[in-house]
C-alpha cells in the first residue's frame, strides 16, 4: 500500500516518525465499522514499521468543519491506538492545538491520553464568518481562533503530564506575510505562553 511505501521511504531517510490520519468520517451509522478497519489498517503498517524503528502517530482531525475525518475526537482516537497497541506497541498519538477548537476540546483533556501521547504540534485554527477552518495561520492575525494563553495551557498540561515528546508549530504564511513574520510572531507568542507558566507556577 501507499503507506508502507512510505514506512520504507521513511527507513531509507532515517526518519523514525511517521504521521497518518484516518479517512473520511461515513456518518454516525458506518463510524463503528470504519473504526474497526481503521485499527486493522494501522496493525498492519505499525507491523511492517516496527522491524524498521520506525513509529507511527495518529493525528486527530475535526470531524464537522473543514476536513471532515472518522478521527476525530481525542477519546476515540485514544480508543483506536489502545485497539492497535494491543498487538502492536510502535503507535502513538498525535494532537494540534490547532484542531481543538473544531473539535471542542481543550489542552488540558491531554490528561486522560498522556500515557500515548507522541507529538504535538502547537497552531491556530481560523473562523470566517461562520465557518471553522483547520488553516494553520499566524497567531494574532485576523480570524485565527488560538492565542497564547492556548499555548501556555498546553505547556502546562504537558508539564503536568511529563510528556517529553516533540513539540512543534505547524503555522503558514498568508497573503502578503512572509515566513520571517510568521517566525517571529511564533517565537512571540511561545515565549509569552512560556512567561505566564512560569508565573503561575510562582504564584501557586
């Protein structure tokens, strides 16, 4: 299949980490099947990763909004890697701050995955109008959803947990901003977010 190719391409490059989502989300009445093939599917690549060091993170996606995927909320994805890991230990997850506005969650609904939490990426959603949109803009830019007080209590939380995994921002340029902006802006904002951890930890 296209992912295992990809499994031995990620070999052939030493990268050790390799993100997938699931497919399309088939409604309320087909999610308990697609599920199931879901978890079949993932044993395999994590089986043909496995031999090759290679590890396999799931990453949640909105299901309403914009891409429209089976995983989907945290706790059912946490419900497939647990399904996977059962025969399989190679696969873990993978959450953006970013899609937790189009799914309702939080960072601090992390706490109940730590144990298979393995990547982050730290992002902003984006609102026009009256849609929600997986965009991955700049923070402070207009319509983005995320702010630094969103990034301080994922630090938090993932302090909290003792998570040791990557952190990473997953941010785009826009019309007319270049990537040195968005770089900067970054770096802004993850050190204000780094300002106000410290402070409550001071405070408490």
């Amino acid at each position: 299949s296209y992912i295992v190719q990809q499994v031995e391409e990620c070999s052939r490059r030493g990268i050790g980490k390799l993100g997938v989502c699931s497919g399309p989300d088939p409604g309320a009445d087909g999610r308990e099947g697609a599920r199931g093939l879901l978890v079949r599917s993932l044993r395999e690549i994590c089986s043909r990763a496995s031999p090759l060091g290679i590890e396999i993170l799931l990453e949640t996606f909105d299901r309403d909004w914009d891409k429209k995927l089976l995983i989907g909320p945290l706790d059912e994805a946490a419900e497939v890697v647990e399904a996977v890991r059962r025969t399989e230990k190679n696969i873990s997850l993978m959450w953006d701050l970013s899609h937790a506005p189009l799914l309702g969650e939080k960072p601090e609904d992390l706490r109940r995955v730590s144990n298979i939490l393995g990547h982050v990426h730290i992002g902003c959603a984006k609102q026009t109008g009256d849609k929600l949109l997986d965009w991955h803009p700049a923070f402070h830019t207009k319509g983005a959803i995320n702010a630094s007080n969103d990034v301080a209590m994922l630090l938090s939380t993932l302090l909290e947990v003792g998570y040791d995994g990557i952190v990473a921002f997953e941010v785009k340029p826009e019309e007319q901003q270049t990537a040195q902006e968005i770089l900067d802006v970054s770096k802004g904002v993850l050190l204000s977010a780094f300002q106000q951890v410290v402070l409550r930890s001071v405070k408490s």
